[in-house]
C-alpha cells in the first residue's frame, strides 16, 4: 500500500514536471513569436516606406511625362488647325470661283435649250394645227359615208323584220290551230278515260261498302251477345255472392250485412276489360268510309252503334300544362349563350339534360312530358 502511494505521488510529482516543463516550453515560444514578430514588423516598416518612396518618385516622373505629351499634343493641334484653316479658305475661293463659272454656264445652257425648245413646240403647233384640220374633214367624210350606209342597213333590217314577222305569225296560228286540235281530242280521251275509271271505282267501293257493313253487323252483333254474356255471369255471381253474404256469420247483424253491398259493383267496372280489343276494329271500319264520302248508301243505320263502346275506353292523359312547358323551353333555349335551334339542343345530350332537370324543378312536372313537348317544337 506505501509502495503504490509512492508510485501515485511519484506520477503526481512527475505530471507537476511536465506542466512545468511544458509551461517554460510555451513561454520561450512566445517570446520568440513575439521577436519575430518585432523583427518582422521593423522589415514591413522599412518596406513599405522604401516603397512609398519609389512609388513617389515615379509619379512625379510620370506627372512630368503627361506634363510634356500634352504641350506637345497641344502644338500639334495648333499647327493642324492652322493648316486645316488655310486649306479650307483656299477650297473656298476655288469652290466660289468655280460655281460662279458652272452658274454663268448652266444659265448658257438653259437660254440656248429655252431658245431651240420654243421654235420646237412652234413647229409642232403648227403641224398639230395641219393635222387637226384634215382629221377633222376626214372624220366628217366618215361620219357621214356611216350615216348613209347606216341609214341603208336600218332600211334592209327592217323589211327582213317585216317579212319574218309575217311568216312567224302564219306559223304560230298554224301551230296553235293543230296543239289546240290535239288538246281538244286529248281531253276528250283522256274524260271519258276518268268517267270510265270513276263508274269502276265507284262500283268497287260501293261492293267493298256493303262488305264492310255486313262484317261491321256481325261484329256488333258478336260483342252484343258477349256482352249479354258477362252481364249474365256477373249477375249470378253477383246473386251468388248476396247469398254467401246472407249465409255467413255475420248474416244476423244488418248494419254489417249493408257494408258488403255497397262495394258488390267493384267486379263490374273490370269486366269491360276483354271488350277494349274488339271496339278497335268497329272504330276502324267507322273512319275508312269517311274518307269516299262519293259512296252515298242508306247504310249508315248502325253508325251510333260505336259509340257504346268508346265511352268505355280509358281517357288519356293530357300534357300537363303544355303552354307552360313550351314557353320554358323557349325561355330556355333563348338564354344559351350558343344561339342554339331547337334541333342543335335536341342533338346535344347534355344540354337536353339540364333542360329536363330545371324544368322538373321548376315546373314540377314529369321530365317525360317536357321532353315530348321538345320534340313535338323541333318537328314543328
């Protein structure tokens, strides 16, 4: 245990060594950082001054230099402008002098063409003059030579007319003489063809009349007898069921017994159900002699007939408020943006959607019927 305090203290005091050691280490290294840098500010110092010095000198002789370049640059310039001075006053005398000349030449030259350009247009006046006279002679030998053969021309061309008129006209009278013959027997064919084709129709439509009314009575006379029929069978169920009805439990209480009889006509309105089928064709047989109104028969005995049978056909539906519809589709149509027809927003699908959409919301009525009445106003 002494040993190993020992050796602890013996570490110790030799760390203490290093530190030491270490500490002196770095205080030389400053001093001799801070000798070297004195030494080495005192040679920046003297640089620096040694440069300032010949940097001094230098301008001074580069001042002086500018100095003399300018002067001489100056004298140069003077000794130019000197020269271009004189250059320019003797290009001036000569330019003075010389234009004087041209000026007194061009003024020669313009009196000499002015002189010979007047004796030109003399002469060509006067022959101007020679040549209107004699155009103007031959023109008036001309003109009238034209005259004369103008005069002839108009004379043959008239006779000619006067002729061709004459045989246009025997012509035409002949040609409506001989259309108007053939007209005539043409029309004549072509009634009695009409006569005879009209007594032909008139028999077969008569014939096809009386068959029709025959098949129309026996018609009628089989839906009076199915008629009879079901009536029949509806009474005796009807009886049958008043009895059942009697016979029941409650048979003994009569405020209960009457409730039943009220509603006994219910199986009554469904039996004209299979009578709907055969009403078409005596509808049918009604309208097709209506359209040969010639055929005058005393056959049309049974005609109220039909009558009984239609009243028993559903009534369809109207549109629902079609005015309505029809000035919202043109409220619609009129506020695209497009400028569309009725048949471009009838081919467009999505257009035609929001039409129906807005106006179910609107009108409250069904999209079917706003879409009926869109086509019916396209086909229009």
């Amino acid at each position: 245990m002494a040993s190993l305090m020992q050796e602890f203290a013996e570490a110790r005091q030799k760390r203490l060594q290093d530190r030491a050691n270490f500490l002196a280490e770095q205080q030389l290294a400053r001093e001799q950082r801070e000798q070297d840098l004195q030494a080495q500010s005192e040679a920046t110092a003297k640089y620096l001054a040694h440069a300032g010095q010949t940097r001094l000198a230098w301008e001074q002789g580069r001042q002086a230099i500018a100095e003399n370049a300018l002067a001489s640059r100056q004298e140069d310039l003077q000794n130019r402008a000197d020269q271009v001075s004189t250059y320019l006053g003797n290009l001036n005398v000569n330019r003075t002098k010389q234009s004087i000349a041209d000026s007194e030449e061009r003024a020669q030259e313009v009196r000499t063409r002015t002189f010979k350009m007047r004796s030109q247009l003399k002469h060509i006046h006067k022959a101007r003059i020679r040549t209107g006279n004699a155009a103007k002679i031959e023109r008036r030998q001309v003109t009238a030579e034209r005259a004369a053969l103008t005069a002839m021309q108009i004379e043959d061309i008239n006779k000619a007319r006067l002729e061709n008129a004459a045989i246009a006209s025997q012509q035409r009278a002949d040609a409506v003489e001989a259309r108007s013959a053939e007209t005539i027997a043409k029309l004549q064919a072509i009634a009695e063809q009409r006569l005879a084709a009209a007594k032909q129709d008139a028999d077969s439509r008569s014939q096809e009349f009386s068959d029709r009314v025959v098949n129309v009575q026996s018609s009628l006379a089989q839906i009076n007898a199915n008629r009879l029929a079901a009536a029949q069978a509806q009474a005796t169920k009807l009886s049958d069921f008043r009895a059942n009805l009697s016979a029941s439990v409650w048979s003994g209480d009569r405020a209960v017994a009457d409730k039943p009889k009220a509603t006994t006509p219910a199986p009554v309105v469904a039996s004209p159900k299979p009578e709907k089928k055969k009403a078409k064709p005596e509808v049918k047989a009604e309208s097709k002699p209506e359209i040969k109104p010639e055929i005058a028969k005393p056959v049309t005995v049974k005609a109220p007939e039909p009558a009984k049978v239609e009243v028993k056909e559903p009534i369809k539906e109207t549109p629902k408020t079609p005015s309505k519809i029809e000035q919202f589709v043109v409220d619609y149509v009129a506020q695209l943006s497009t400028n569309s027809s009725l048949l471009e927003v009838v081919n467009d699908r999505d257009t035609v959607r929001d039409l129906l959409a807005q106006g179910a919301n609107t009108l409250k009525v069904d999209p079917s019927d706003i879409l009926n009445t869109l086509l019916q106003m396209a086909e229009n």
